[in-house]
C-alpha cells in the first residue's frame, strides 16, 4: 500500500487558504503573512536586528502589536525550519510586487536551507480564463482555484539562483544594483519579476515633485473628486494592480499624503485611520478627503514634496531619511539619481 504523499501549500493570503482547505483536505497551509514591500529589508530577514527593526515598525505604521509581529513571524519561520517533513512543497503567488517580493525571499531561504528529499513546486500566475482585470489569486472561486490544481512546475535550479541574486539586488541599500539587474540579467525564468521591479523603482520619489508614481496616482484623484475611501482604494487598486496594495498599506500612504508640515491633503472625519489594533472595524464612510493648495502646486510640479515635508522610509533595502542624499526617479529617462 502506498504511502500518503505529505504537502504544505505557502500561499499569499486568508482567502485563498480557505478556498484551497476545501480543494486539498489533509494538506498544510501556510499563509505567509509578512509584507515585504513594506518595512526595513535587510539581506538576513530572521536576523535579530531585522525582526526588532520589522516590528517597530509595523507598530508605528500599521498598528499591529510588536508581539502579534513576533509570533506571527515565529510561527512562519517553525514551519519552514520543519520542512523536511514534507515530500512535496508547493508556493503560489502572483505577479504582482507584493508577492514577488516573497517569492523571491522563499526561493532564496530554500536555495540554502531546502531538505533535499522534498520536492519544491511553484504555481505564479499574472492572468486567468475568463477574468479581465486579473488581481490575483485571493480573486478566484474556489471552483476556478481547483482549475489550478497540478498546474504547478518544479522550481528549478536557474529559478533559485535568480531568486537568489533577485534577492540580493532588493535588499542592497543601493537601488542601482536593481537598475542594473534588469538590464543584464536574463529574468525569463521568473517572468514577472522585471515588471515587479520596475514597478519598485518606481516607488522612489519623482524628480519632478518628490511624489512616488501611486502618490501621484493618488493626488490626482483627489483633485478630480474622488475623495472617499473605498472609491479612492478601488481605483487605484485597479489602476496600480502591479504594486499588490492592501487597504492597510494604502491607508498609511493616505496618512503619509496628510502628514508634515505642509500636508498634501486634508480629511473630515477621524484624526487617524483604521489600523491594525482592533480599529479596522471603522466605518470607512466616515472620511472625506480633500486636496490642499499645497498638494494642487505638487500635482502641477511647482513644489516638491520631499523638499517641503522631508523624508524617512524604507523601499527595499534603501533607507531615505533628511539630511541624506535622496534618490529620485525619472520616469522620462526610466532611472535613478541621487539628488
């Protein structure tokens, strides 16, 4: 009699956990739940300092409780530290930055760390049958995931060594070191990384006024009326799909706009919005927002955000912080300098 074959599915959100619990009863799921596009990256992410760092962090931005960060991280690294008693892992994910910025760190962790009688599968997709405007994997019904099944490859050795490499470009505290991956290195075997990472450079402020391309996005929006929440989410969700945005993360953005001396925009409502510590369950009706003349001479490149309001975030491995040179992005020539 044949033995049961052991599987653990690492897959990117709650929803498509449930989904699969109903597809593949018996198996495994981990939900891997740290953002990586958000938050201090260094090379070594289960090093002491990069945990103590990550978890200051998400408690001032995002509200989550240092302990909650520590045990959800624990619990994540117990499970891949115990991999080996699996025969058969298999990852899904997406196109999208969000997601590309785990698969990479996965496949980089199991390129040194991989028992080598466990067989590692990948399933990443950027479209689906039937479905226009294709978000990603959490947007499927179950029947439509149960499409998916078998549909994943073995990762292969070209894969985990650009992973790897992939890897080390994001978490350098140089963002050349990105430009340059791009332009020299053949990313077929992770086909949607170049367009993660483009995406990525991206986030870095404009050379025009300082603002990121989803701050812009963002700006501009506001300035056209669409002033409550959800619409607003909505439509950049839509229109900036390849950044992999969550409400949470996009409230902070918000929050950043309406920051510093000289705020972006302004709102009606709460002084802060919903965050990780049990105020979620706002009405997200309660807000409006609104434009201010400051933020209309930004939208129309006259002032310069960084310039007016100063800086200190982390995109990557890079930490933008006053009093240090910036990098700036521009967009007509597609590349970065410092300013």
């Amino acid at each position: 009699m044949m033995e049961t074959m052991t599987v653990l599915h690492i897959v990117n959100g709650d929803s498509v956990k449930h989904k699969l619990e109903a597809l593949a009863p018996g198996e495994n799921i981990l939900v891997w739940r740290e953002s990586l596009h958000e938050g201090p990256i260094l090379l070594d992410l289960a090093s002491k300092e990069a945990r103590k760092m990550r978890a200051a962090y998400f408690k001032e931005k995002m509200g989550l409780p240092e302990a909650k960060f520590f045990k959800h991280n624990g619990d994540q690294y117990k499970v891949l530290l115990e991999h080996e008693v699996y025969d058969k892992i298999i990852l899904w994910f997406e196109y999208d930055l969000f997601d590309q910025t785990m698969l990479i760190y996965l496949l980089d962790w199991f390129s040194k760390f991989k028992a080598p009688q466990t067989k590692l599968e990948l399933l990443c997709i950027g479209e689906f049958p039937g479905i226009e405007l294709f978000l990603g994997l959490g947007q499927l019904t179950t029947a439509q995931l149960a499409t998916l099944k078998d549909k994943w490859q073995e990762v292969t050795s070209e894969q985990l060594h650009l992973a790897s490499k992939a890897w080390q470009v994001y978490a350098s505290s140089d963002p050349l070191e990105i430009e340059r991956f791009i332009k020299d290195e053949n990313l077929s075997h992770l086909p949607f990384l170049q367009e993660a990472f483009t995406y990525h450079l991206e986030r870095f402020p404009s050379s025009h006024n300082g603002l990121s391309r989803l701050e812009q996005k963002t700006l501009q929006l506001v300035s056209e009326g669409v002033t409550q929440l959800i619409p607003l989410f909505q439509q950049i969700s839509k229109t900036e799909k390849n950044y992999g945005l969550g409400d949470m993360q996009f409230w902070r953005y918000l929050e950043r706009l309406k920051s510093g001396k000289h705020p972006l925009i302004s709102w009606k409502g709460p002084d802060s919005l919903p965050k990780m510590d049990g105020s979620a369950n706002k009405k997200l009706n309660k807000w409006k927002l609104e434009i201010t003349d400051i933020g209309k001479d930004v939208l129309a490149n006259k002032a310069d955000w960084i310039e007016l309001n100063g800086t200190d975030r982390w995109l990557g491995g890079v930490h933008m912080i006053q009093g240090g040179s910036i990098w700036r992005w521009d967009a007509s020539e597609g590349k970065l300098y410092l300013r």
